[in-house]
C-alpha cells in the first residue's frame, strides 16, 4: 500500500491534508487528515470522521453502562 498525499487547505485554525490510500488490488481509499498545530486532531476515512465515530461509540457505551463506566474504563486504558 502506498499513501498518496494530496491538496493541503485551510479550514480556520486548522489545515485539511487530502490523500488517498493506494492498494495493489482494489479502489483507492480517500482520506482526509484535519491538523492543528502539528497535531492530527481527526481524520475521515472515504467521508466517515472518525472522531464523529467516536463520540458515536462513546454515547452507546454510555447508554448502556453509564457515564462513571465509562470514565473508569477510559482511565483504566490511559494507564
């Protein structure tokens, strides 16, 4: 696999780094890193944002387990 990187924009006070991830077999995988300050703060796999997925997962765990489990489970995994 090869990562392409492609038109660097600026979105405010971060830049949009577009590139496509290049396989031997199959389609070309678009993905978009948002940086601020040197830092990857999201990245969207073909339009998905991850860090939309996450909040989405973190909202479920929370349904389901609370919000004090889902602190203690994020302090367990941060060390």
């Amino acid at each position: 696999q090869t990562l392409k990187i492609g038109k660097v924009s600026p979105n405010g006070a971060s830049e949009l780094v577009e590139s496509q991830l290049l396989q031997p077999t199959g389609q070309p995988i678009r993905i978009v890193w948002e940086i601020s300050r040197g830092k990857v703060i999201d990245i969207a796999v073909e339009g998905v944002s991850m860090g939309m997925t996450r909040r989405s997962d973190f909202n479920s765990y929370v349904q389901r387990n609370g919000l004090d489990a889902l602190i203690g489970e994020l302090q367990r995994r941060g060390g």
